[in-house]
C-alpha cells in the first residue's frame, strides 16, 4: 500500500450536487472507476453502481454502513483521513490493492481519497476505485509485488513508520493478535495505560492484560450486521502491570489476508483487531449512581434500620467490589467487651441504634451487623456480636471522634487499627468507615474493607457522603417516630386514668388544631399577601428578591443562563398627570397582565419592582432569548393600545426594557446582575425610550459602576 500526495492533481469541487456529478460523470469516463462518498464518521453516503465488485465484502456496501467494513484497507489510517477533512491534507492514494475473486483469479485497484464541502456545507471524503488489473498484468515486477502485499499487515507494514505514527496518534487502545492471542501490534496509547513496553507486549499473550481474551476472539468473529447491532463494544477486565484494575471497552475484529499466488496453495492469515477506550471513570460514575439508587429503594422499603442494615451493607460492598462491611453502634461502658478477650455478651438486639435520646457521650463502640461476600473473610467475621472498641479506638473510634470519613490504605501497617492481625489473616488490605449523623451527634458507624491495597477514592467517598446523610436523616425520622410513640402512650395512660381530665384535653387538643388550622390559614393567607402587590395582583419586590435570589443559586449550581428584564412605563407621571391616579392603576394592572402572561415557566417571575417599574426573572434563558421575550411583550403591549396623550414618543403606552444576562458565578453577584439591568434601562431611556437595551455583562462589569441620573427620572 502506497501513500502518494503528488500523483493526484489538487481537485476544487463546489459544494452544489451538479458540479460534483458533472466532476465524477469525467472521471468515470476516463478510467474504469467507481465511487462512494462517505461523512466524517465514516459513514457511506453515496456509490456508485458497481462500486461492490471492488469491495472486501459485497453485502457491506450500502449507504449508512461504515465503509471500512467494506474497504479494510482504510482502517488504522484515520488520523489521515481526518487531515483530508481538515485540509491539512489534500489527498491521499492507497496503491495496489489486491482482491481474490470468485474463480481465484485477482482483481488489482488504486483507491484515490479527496475531500469536498457538500449541501448545506457538510463534509465529505470521495473515494475513487480504480481497475488497475491490466497495468499490473501488462508488468510482471508490478504483479509480483502485489502478490507480496495482498495481506492486510503487509500493507500496514509497507507503509512503515508512518503507518506507525498514525497508529501511534490513537488516543485509544489499539492491540492486533493472532490466532494463537499473541499480539503483533500495540499503539502508544495501550502502553500509556497498562504500563508496559512495546517489547514487554510483542510476542506475549493478550491474557497478560485480560483474562477474557476468549470472549474478545468470539465477538471479533461474529458477523458484522449482528456485531454493530447487537455487539458494539464489549467490556472487559483488564490488569496494568503495576496489579491496577481498569475497564476497557473494546470494538472488536477479524481481518483475514491471503498469501501466494493464485496457481500455488494460498495459506489465510487471520489476525483479530481490538480498539478500545477506558471506561474505568464512567464505569464508577454509573457504579456510584447504582449504589446511591439502591440505598434510597432500600430505605424508602424498610421500617427500621435493623431490616434495612444488612441490604445496605450489602448494596454498598457489590456496588464497589469491597469484599467486609460492619455496622456499628454505641455501647454502655458495663457492656464493654475487648478485642481477643472471653468476657459473655449481654442479650442486645442486634442492628439496633440507641433511638430514645441524644448521645452525651459514646465511652464505646459494639459491631451489630456485618456482610461478608467470600468464605475468605469468615474469621475476620465471627462472633461479631462480642467486639467492643473503646472511644477513639480502631477505625469506628477515628471515625466518631473526627465525625468524619476515614480512609486507611494499609490496615496491616496502621498503628492505630487494633484488628490488624486478623485483617491480615483474612487478607484484607483497605478500609475505610463513615459515621452517621443524627442530632448533632454521631449515632452509629459504617466500615468495609477490601483485599486490595487502594488509595482514597473521590468517586467513592461522594457518594458515601450522600449516604451518610440519607441514613442520617432515616435515624432522625426513627427517633421521631419513637417521641411520638412515647407521646402517644403517655396520652393513653393520661386517659385511661383521668378520663375527665383527658375529655377536656381532648377537647382542648381539638380546640388547638382548629386554632392551628385558622392560623395556617391566616398565615398562608399573610403569606401571599407579602408576596402579591396590591394593585396589580402579580409578585411584589419581597418576593421578586427571594425568586431572584433562589434562581441565582440554582443557575450556578446548573452553569445555566439568568436574565433579568428591568422595564419602565415612559411618561408615567405624565400619564397619572392627564388620566388621573384611578386611570394610572389601570394602565399598571394592564401592563402587569401582560409581562405575567410572559412569565410562565417554573424558573419565570414577572414582579412589580416599584412604582411604575416592573421585572422579569427568566431562568435558563441565555441574551436572545431574553430579547424574544421582551419583544413579545412590546408587541402584546402595543396590541393592547392603552392611550397615552401625553407621551413623548408614542400616543400610546410605551415601555424601555433594559436587559442584563449572565451565568451565576463565583465573582459575580445578584447585585450586578441588577446594576446592569438598570444601566441597560437607562440607556434605553438615554437613546429616546421605547426599546430594548442589553449590555454585555463582562465588559459592563468591568466599567466604574454611576449613579443613576435626574436627567432620566424613571417615570
């Protein structure tokens, strides 16, 4: 296979259909050539009639289908192809292509690749076929050296090192084996991840870094169709080689090649193609979400934490591959129980946490509930009901004085973990424990372990702080619960036992809530009322800072876009001056109808700023469309027609609109958010009202911040 920039002219093809046609219908008539054209995933999008009878497989050239599919010889060179499209690259020419037809004779092609901008300006890559059959015939030196390069890795190998270095430019995982599994091309980037040397690789098994290399052989020799629908990518288990564990993607293929010479025994060559991506990270996102979901299903189902223990234990070690997970909770100091020492239990439920009162002091900690997911760690589980471990003693001890997450990497070397000896019996290397909150006080403890020795993981301990806390607030509901049981039965007994007095309870208790209900009401009614201008019927200021305020913080958690309209009724004190005030609370309850109806999004407030002034918070809404908005209420506003004699600039009301627009931020605030706003509004009023103003928040930011003029009084 050759590369040659300099055999093909440069080619300049419009972008309309006809020239393209009027191009191909040329060159087709010049030569015994066919094409295809295909988008910048590869994908075919056009061929010609006959352009099959040059492919690899007839069946896989149709339009939507990737060509390399078809055309195997393009695969490993699309570092290259990509140049062409960014005309870093002119051309390229794929020479001497050879196929074995149906009566064992050869077909011989040249492959002509160029780029061009299509309709609507899409990119796209033709591809020429050329018969070059009776060139190669007519000059047996010619043939020969066909013959030698029929095969796939001979081609690659003719292209030397810049096959190499388009290999090489991957960024993913790229590994070529064998029958037998042993691999006879790696990329840079196989080496980057699992660490070895492309001389510590060459010649060895691909079991060195996955023990599926069977399950990689039988999806590379699935049929394509079944393979791109069913089987796009397979996951797999891989090993660097310093012992790290990493998830590997893999799109898989077989690539068959044929060496000798039609008259003699032609020997196949099959070789399995294997290009991945890691997904180590996305694959402990999803891992994290998993075991996140299965905590809150597992506690929205369970009455107590006693049922709900053992589930989350378990749900928690699966989710991550740890290996031991402990459950434990505050113990008196009569009940201490040393680690090693023969000293009898007392009869304590297990899984069971102190719900009757706040915690003053914890002088112990009792292991209640444990989950183990191998037989290996058995001992390290046994009689667990007899562990105790003082205050500030092993990793429950850390983690309830610190009142936070502890991660030890090597149990067997922590000075301060008293179960060394037996973690390392069981062959355990890693743990890490994390307390649970209730009542400002720490009410129980949560550890696993793993036979791995790993650093801290940050995907892990977010999601375990997300844990924490649902569990934390489960044990507040419990406690909750409790009260009101004790409550309950002390209201019991008080009846049972004065039944007059508890008649009158009753009835004051009815009283009470009837009383409660009136003031709900009235306090909701109060409510609305502090959140609803009089007038107009629409938010008022108070609430217009509460949205504005509410919105702002979840813009910047979201990195979404908030807007702020400040509009201003022109003329206004010239409108109450001619209609009367009575005339003037009209023409305000009209305009605030129509910004409301502007308004309608759950993230939207239209609010009454003061005055005559109003604003509109529109939430996830970037500058322009911000300006559809307050071009849709000019036009409803001007639809609506309200007289204004006495105006400036129209015979009806007007509004100046001033626009600011930013995305939430560390350095910004809600005040500047406002301040440009009000500078856009303004200048609306400075270039003659009645229009929209917007100013670009980073430059305005940056500007002296003035003082509003008296020349431009805001009504």
């Amino acid at each position: 296979m050759l590369y040659n920039n300099e055999m093909l002219p440069t080619l300049t093809v419009e972008s309309s259909p006809r020239s393209i046609n009027i191009l191909l219908y040329k060159l087709l008539s010049l030569r015994r050539i066919e094409y295809l054209t295909v988008d910048r995933e590869l994908k075919i999008k056009e061929i010609s009639l006959k352009v099959q009878d040059f492919a690899y497989i007839h069946e896989e050239v149709g339009e939507g289908k990737d060509v390399r599919d078809s055309f195997p010889e393009l695969i490993g060179i699309e570092g290259l192809l990509e140049d062409i499209f960014e005309e870093r690259q002119q051309d390229c020419q794929l020479k001497s292509i050879s196929r074995v037809l149906e009566d064992g004779s050869y077909l011989y092609l040249n492959l002509y690749i160029f780029g061009y901008k299509g309709q609507a300006n899409a990119d796209r890559l033709i591809i020429l076929c050329e018969d070059v059959t009776d060139s190669i015939g007519s000059q047996p030196t010619m043939l020969q050296a066909a013959n030698k390069t029929s095969m796939k890795g001979e081609h690659v190998a003719a292209a030397g090192d810049y096959i190499d270095k388009i290999i090489n430019s991957l960024g993913d995982v790229l590994f070529v084996t064998g029958t037998s599994g042993q691999i006879k091309k790696l990329n840079q980037a196989a080496q980057q991840l699992f660490g070895y040397t492309e001389s510590e690789l060459i010649g060895q098994s691909i079991s060195m870094i996955t023990a599926e290399e069977e399950l990689l052989r039988k999806v590379s020799q699935l049929p394509p169709a079944l393979k791109s629908e069913y089987w796009p990518q397979v996951k797999v288990a891989c090993q660097t080689k310093i012992g790290l564990k990493v998830i590997v993607a893999f799109s898989c293929s077989t690539f068959e090649t044929t060496t000798g010479s039609p008259d003699a025994d032609r020997e196949v060559i099959q070789d399995f193609v294997y290009i991945g991506k890691d997904i180590t990270k996305q694959q402990r996102i999803k891992k994290c979400q998993e075991a996140q979901y299965a905590v809150t299903h597992i506690l929205s189902e369970s009455s107590s934490l006693d049922s709900a223990t053992p589930k989350i234990l378990q749900a928690i070690c699966q989710s991550f591959g740890w290996d031991f997970g402990e459950l434990w909770t505050p113990a008196e100091v009569e009940k201490e129980t040393r680690l090693g020492e023969e000293i009898k239990s007392e009869k304590d439920p297990l899984w069971c946490l102190p719900l009757s009162c706040p915690i003053e002091e914890t002088p112990c900690w009792r292991r209640v509930a444990v989950w183990q997911a191998a037989e290996e760690v058995r001992q390290f589980a046994e009689n667990y009901q007899q562990i105790t471990l003082a205050a500030g003693e092993g990793l429950p001890g850390a983690v309830s004085r610190s009142g936070s997450t502890q991660w030890i990497t090597d149990l067997v070397g922590d000075r301060n973990f008293v179960r060394s000896r037996l973690a390392e019996e069981a062959g355990l290397r890693s743990g890490f424990g994390f307390p649970i909150h209730a009542r400002s006080q720490v009410v129980g403890v949560m550890t696993f372990f793993c036979r791995e020795e790993l650093p801290p993981d940050q995907d892990l301990l977010q999601i375990i702080a997300v844990v924490s806390s649902q569990l934390g607030e489960f044990v507040k509901r419990k406690y909750a619960e409790k009260e009101l049981q004790e409550a309950e039965a002390s209201i019991r007994f008080l009846y049972e036992q004065e039944k007059r007095q508890s008649e009158e309870l009753a009835r004051q208790n009815l009283a009470l809530e009837q009383a409660k209900l009136e003031l709900q009401a009235a306090n909701m009614e109060l409510q609305r009322l502090a959140s609803v201008d009089g007038l107009t019927q629409i938010p008022n200021r108070r609430c217009f800072d509460k949205k504005l305020e509410l919105e702002w913080q979840l813009m910047e958690r979201e990195k979404e876009s908030l807007s702020l309209i400040l509009c201003d009724i022109d003329f206004f004190k010239l409108y109450n001056d001619h209609y009367g005030h009575q005339g003037g609370d009209e023409c305000l309850k009209q305009v605030a109808e129509i910004l409301a109806s502007k308004a309608q999004r759950a993230g939207d407030l239209a609010a009454r700023y003061g005055g005559e002034e109003f604003a509109v918070i529109l939430s996830r809404t970037d500058v322009q469309g911000a300006k559809q908005i307050a071009e849709a209420i000019r036009s409803d506003l001007k639809a609506a027609a309200i007289f204004h004699a006495a105006s400036k600039v129209s015979n009806f009301i007007t509004l100046s609109m001033g626009i600011a627009t930013t995305v939430p931020a560390t350095g910004l605030s809600i005040e500047e958010l406002i301040g440009q706003a009000d500078r856009a509004l303004y200048r609306a009023k400075l270039e003659g009202r009645d229009r929209i103003v917007d100013l670009d928040l980073k430059i305005e930011f940056q500007r002296p911040k003035g003082v509003f003029s008296d020349d431009c009084e805001r009504s």
